[in-house]
C-alpha cells in the first residue's frame, strides 16, 4: 500500500514541480562527505562518559543508598534482593544506551 501512495506522489510532484535540473546542481554543489579518520572515538568517549559517570554516581551517592545496597549485595552474590535488582536494572538501562547513542550515526 506504501509503494502505491509513494509512486502517487512521486508522479504528482514530477508533474507539478518543475525542477530543471536543479537538485543535481544543488547535489554537485555540495561538499564531499568528510571520512573520519578515528571512527572508534565517538563510541569510546561515550562508553568512557557512561562509566564515568556510573562511577561517579557510586562514589558521591548518600552511605545508606539502597543502589549502593544493591552493588554490595552483587558483589557478594546475593542478586535476587531489591537494591541488588535495582543496580542491575539502572545498569543494563545505562549501557543500552550508551550503546545505543555510540552506534547511532551523527
């Protein structure tokens, strides 16, 4: 049902909108895309600020935070109480996305 609508509408602007080869001037006009020469650094810094910025969060959080709970509780191997739940889960939630913006093109 798409394509019909899209070749609708394709049809209809070739009609009514004259171009006269103006998108391939306008097209020819602009710069060649830049190749980035360090690829791996735009994840890395955001990964690295991901980090950073759990640990930080870690280090000046309140003594008695039930998410500070939760990490001592995981690292004892005791992963099924709340705090230690919630570590994971605020975890898994920030390295998503810190994954998710390190992928994603500019």
């Amino acid at each position: 049902m798409n394509d019909a609508i899209d070749r609708l509408l394709a049809k209809d602007a070739r009609d009514t909108i004259p171009d006269e080869r103006f998108t391939r001037r306008v097209m020819q006009a602009l710069p060649a895309p830049g190749v980035r020469t360090r690829p791996w650094l735009k994840p890395a810094l955001i990964l690295g600020s991901a980090a950073l910025g759990s640990a930080l969060a870690v280090a000046l959080s309140p003594g008695g935070s039930q998410l500070l709970e939760g990490f001592r509780d995981l690292m004892q191997f005791r992963l099924l109480t709340a705090g230690a739940l919630t570590g994971l889960g605020a975890s898994a939630a920030l390295l998503v996305s810190a994954i998710i913006f390190a992928v994603s093109s500019d």
